[in-house]
C-alpha cells in the first residue's frame, strides 16, 4: 500500500479496517504496525474504519470485529498497542477476515486468524446468513498439534467444508493432522480460484 499510495491520489482508492488497525502496536523494542498510520491514512484514501461488518460489493463481505463463539478459541496478547496515550495489551482485536458470499454457499478469506479460525467461520455463517461454507483460505494461526486442533478439525468437519487451503501461520504438522480427516489443498503463489 505504501508503494500504492506514493503513486496514486486519494480520490482512487478506499480502505475499509477495524479501527485498531493502524494505532502503533509494539512488541518488546520492535515496532509491529502497519507502517502508515491512521492520521496519515486519512490523507492519502478514503479511510473507513469499522468494527462492525461492511458490505464490500454484492458478493464480499468485510466481517470487522470476530466475537468469541466458542469455548476453546481465546485470543492472546500480543505485544502492546497505544490507547489513549497509553501502552496496554493488544488482543489483536482488529483481526478480521472477508466473506465471499455466491449462490452455492460462502468462502471465507482470512488474515492470521488471532480470533481463532472456528470463531470466524461461525460468525461468517452468522453475517452471511448462510450456513454452507464452502471453503476457507488463509491463515489459521495453529502452530502445535493439541486439544484446540483436534477441536478445530472436528469443528470444520461437522461444517462440512470441502475446500480447505490453511497457509501462512499454520504450521505442516497442523496441515497434516487436519488432512488425515479433511482434504488439505496445495496453495502457493500464482493459485487461481474461480468461485
């Protein structure tokens, strides 16, 4: 986007984000945020921040802020985030995640999935109205094989999604826990997928 925004004006583009997005977010002495923040965003698009979700077109959906909906996804601080002029623990509550909604069912894309990835496709159904999730690509912030995966796996098997596509934060041992009960798709660079 920085590169984006040094060559194009204002007038071409709008942004839609949780509206902790671009607040400066620190972990240890490191500096984790988006590089351009908020007040300098609002001079180079049309910055609409929100938590709750947005209608994109008529077929993406900007979900915004992921409740908790179940009882073995709990987000964890990472790092501080400034408030207020205060450093307090970002709970990352500006993880979100698109919806695409079609005729046969929806497709959820995600980020990292810090609100856990069951907690998104729930409240996709929820937003979408629409119980038929077809597929999920995207992170699914699981590292270790443990009791959250196993709960994951059978979570997106009783969904019944046929298209699985978990890829940058979920670690091969998770890829193939998940496969041994679920197809695991290849993603990589120059992936199509027409919807």
């Amino acid at each position: 986007m920085k590169y984006y925004f040094e060559q194009n004006n204002k007038s071409k583009i709008s942004v839609i984000a949780h509206q902790d997005s671009f607040k400066e977010k620190i972990k240890g002495k490191l500096k984790i945020c988006f590089p351009i923040l908020e007040n300098e965003l609002k001079e180079k698009c049309n910055l609409i921040l929100s938590k709750a979700p947005k209608k994109v077109n008529d077929n993406i959906i900007f979900l915004g802020e992921i409740p908790r909906m179940n009882d073995f996804e709990n987000r964890k601080p990472i790092g501080k985030q400034l408030e207020d002029g205060k450093l307090v623990d970002d709970y990352v509550m500006d993880d979100t995640a698109l919806a695409y909604k079609s005729n046969n069912g929806i497709y959820i894309i995600t980020g990292c999935s810090h609100s856990g990835i069951c907690n998104i496709v729930e409240y996709a159904k929820k937003v979408c109205n629409d119980d038929r999730v077809i597929g999920v690509i995207g992170g699914f912030h699981l590292f270790e094989v443990n009791k959250q995966v196993y709960k994951t796996i059978e979570y997106l098997r009783m969904n019944n999604i046929k298209e699985l596509y978990p890829c940058h934060c979920t670690s091969f041992a998770v890829k193939a826990e998940i496969h041994k009960v679920l197809p695991v798709k290849e993603i990589g660079v120059g992936l199509e997928i027409n919807w």
